[in-house]
C-alpha cells in the first residue's frame, strides 16, 4: 500500500535545531528556532500564566467537552485585545470569533472557509512569508500569488513595487494576507501609512483582508502592533483575523490562537460563523481548553493581567535592546557593511542581509546557527554572547 511513497526532505530549520543541540562547541549560539528565550537562553513560562495554572488546577471541574468555537469566555477577549474595548465593530456585533488550536490553527481554518465558499479562491502573500502559509492554503485548493515585500538591495520594503502588482493583478474576491506586525520572516513591518493605502486599495478593488497577529506585543506594544489592524478593521466591510498567542503568553505548546471573522452585518456575520464552524468540525471537531482557560484566567483578574501587560512589554523591549546592542556593536567593531536596518525591524525575527555563504561559514566555523536566508532569531542574543556574535559576522562580512 505505501511501497510507492517517498520520504519528503524535514523543515530545514528543525534540522537546524538538531545540529545546534549536537554541537559540543561551548560558544555555539541558535538563532535559529522560532520561540522566545530570555536573557539566561531559556523559553520561560511566564509568572501570570503559572500564577492563572494554579487557579485553574484548584477551580475546574470538568474535562467534559467545550464546544466548537472554544470556550464563551475567549471571544470577548480576543477581540478587545485585536480591535480594543471600545470598538465600534464589537459593539455593533459584527464580529465572532472561535479559539482555535494555536495561530495555525486558525489559518487552516480560514484557509478552509476561503477554500471552499470562495468563487475562483485566491490568496496574495507577502515574498517572503511565514513558511507554513503556502502549504496551509495550497492544501485547501486556494491558489497563491506572491506581492513583493522585502527589497534585498536595501534590505527594506518593497512597497511601491506591492502596490504595483496588486493594482495590475489583484481581483475582486481575492483575499491579501497581511502581517499584523513583527513580519516572519523579514521584521520588515508595514508602516501605519501603508495599512492607509492598503484600506483606501481593499475598499476600491473589493478585496477581503486576511491578517495574521502572531506576535501582538514583540513590536512596539500590545496597542501599537495593532494599529494598523485597527485601522484598517474600522473601515472594511469584511476582514478575517488569524491570531495567536503562543508566543505573547509563551504557552505554545498549548496550541491556542483564534479566528474572528468581521462583516457588514451581524446576521451576515453569524452566518458566515457558521460555516467556519462546519470547517473546524470536519478539521479537529474543538479546540484544546488549557492555553485558553490561561488566556482568560488572565485577562479576566485584574493583577494577572497587570502581570502579563508587564511581562509582555519585558520581553518587547529586550528584543528591541538586543536589536540596538547589535547594530551599534557592530558599528563600534568598524564592520564594512551598514547594519543599521536592523533597528528599524520589529519582532523576534530579522532577516540580517547575510548571504547564504556568510550564514554557512558562520554555522561551520563560529557554530552560530541561523537559517540559509539570512532570518535570525533575535531573542537567541544575550549580553554573554553578543561580542562572540559581533566578531563572527565582522569575520565573514570582512
Ligand atoms: C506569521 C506566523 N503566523 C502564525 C504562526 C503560528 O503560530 P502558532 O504556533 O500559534 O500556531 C506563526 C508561528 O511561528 C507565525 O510566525
């Protein structure tokens, strides 16, 4: 039955993961894993969500089934942290949202939706996006059509070029996934003034907004990294938002994120809810209860919620120390090339402008692991290894 079936390559950068962990090197560093880590190198797990595990353990009373679209208490929640407590749309019920299992979750969801009540589906995304967009879309039957993002050349964004190629290609129907904040892989965010042109282009061309929020909170602040969500939100008549919290409560592999749908109507909207319900039925039956009974534990009690506002912006803010450590040592080391664009990117991740043949001497030669294109993991620096980092790239950069 499966003698015809041939072994498919593993994701390259859980390879990575594996070549870092066998590396007997003392200095090796990982910039190549997509998870936070503090400044001793550990994926902590935060105080407010330890501090919500005891309450949880001590109050639940069942493990009895929740429901298709998660628990009651989680879509007041999602959405006042995506579009704000006061939010128009909220109030006039134009949107729903379900937990899903993790952000991935809510994007094969979506994917799913789009797929399959669509006419002629079609997804435009970022070049380059997060990996497991292209097979999450392509395995629902939507077809994918790339805008330019990242300019290599200046190691900036493409957005003139995006505007170009939407304007001569994109449809009316299609759907134009967009990265809420702290882009993955580049850390090349749209400015507040593109989502206004982006509005002003989905409105005209009839466009349906996707956008993924899988880092609220590691950019600029939980408020800031949604304002151009916001933005554009309070404008369209439809929009889909793919969210996850693993990384901004550090509860991955808890596996919870959401999908909230907005339309034009409330009865428009809780039809259309229907529907995704039918699609989450048929991929996973309900999402898992743990990571969002944290989720709300937290946003519910108040000092737990101080807690977490607390230890988000902590983590927000050594990732942007790390980026400026980086850029001004490196400026110090009288390095050849500029990489004062690093500090102008948001979010864990950072396409460093390195070329593959630099990534591979650095990986061969200093054990600093990071993956081909160039994306490395700033939450992987700390002030220990920072000037071995430094030295290695100023070696191969020359
Ligand atoms: C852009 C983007 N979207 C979605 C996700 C999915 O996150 P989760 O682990 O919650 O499924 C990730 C995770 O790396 C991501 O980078």
């Amino acid at each position: 039955m499966f003698k015809h079936l041939q072994a498919v390559p593993g994701d390259p950068l859980l390879a990575l993961i594996i070549a870092h962990k066998n590396d007997p090197n003392p200095k090796k560093i990982d910039l190549g894993v997509g998870v936070y880590k503090d400044s001793s190198g550990n994926t902590p797990i935060l105080n407010s969500v330890k501090k919500a595990e005891a309450l949880l353990l001590k109050q639940e009373e069942s493990k009895s089934y929740i429901g298709i679209n998660g628990a009651p208490e989680f879509a007041p929640i999602v959405q006042s942290l995506l579009l704000g407590t006061d939010s128009q749309i909220i109030k006039d019920k134009r949107i729903q949202s379900a937990q899903t299992p993790g952000g991935t979750g809510a994007l094969k969801v979506a994917a799913d939706f789009i797929g399959a009540n669509l006419p002629n589906p079609k997804i435009w995304v970022s070049d380059p996006t997060w990996g497991n967009h292209l097979p999450i879309f392509k395995s629902a039957g939507v077809e994918i059509a790339t805008y330019p993002y990242y300019d290599p050349a200046t190691n900036g964004l493409r957005f003139d070029d995006l505007m170009t190629t939407l304007r001569a290609e994109a449809k009316a129907g299609d759907t134009l996934l967009l990265h809420a904040c702290c882009h993955n892989p580049t850390g090349i965010d749209l400015q507040f003034e593109h989502w206004k042109v982006l509005t002003d282009f989905v409105l005209e061309r009839d466009l349906l907004p996707l956008v993924d929020a899988a880092y609220q909170g590691f950019g600029d602040g939980l408020e800031q990294d949604v304002a151009g969500l916001r933005y554009m939100a309070e404008r369209v008549p439809n929009m889909l938002i793919a969210n996850s919290f693993s990384k901004n409560f550090g509860i991955y592999r808890e596996r919870c994120g959401g999908l909230s749908i907005i339309a034009e109507t409330s009865t428009e909207v809780a039809n259309a809810f229907s529907i995704i319900g039918m699609a989450i039925r048929a991929n996973y039956s309900m999402p898992p209860a743990h990571g969002a009974a944290v989720v709300y534990t937290i946003m519910q009690t108040p000092e737990l919620k101080a807690e977490w506002e607390q230890e988000v912006a902590a983590m927000c803010d050594r990732i942007n120390y790390l980026r400026d450590q980086l850029v001004s040592k490196l400026a110090q080391s009288g390095c050849k090339k500029d990489f004062a664009f690093i500090k102008d990117q948001r979010g864990m991740f950072s396409y460093s402008g390195l070329t593959v043949e630099q990534v591979h001497r650095l990986r061969n030669e200093f054990s600093i692991y990071m993956a081909d294109t160039g994306r490395m993991n700033v939450a992987g620096m700390t002030d220990e290894n920072m000037d071995y980092l430094v030295e290695a790239i100023v070696q191969v950069v020359g």
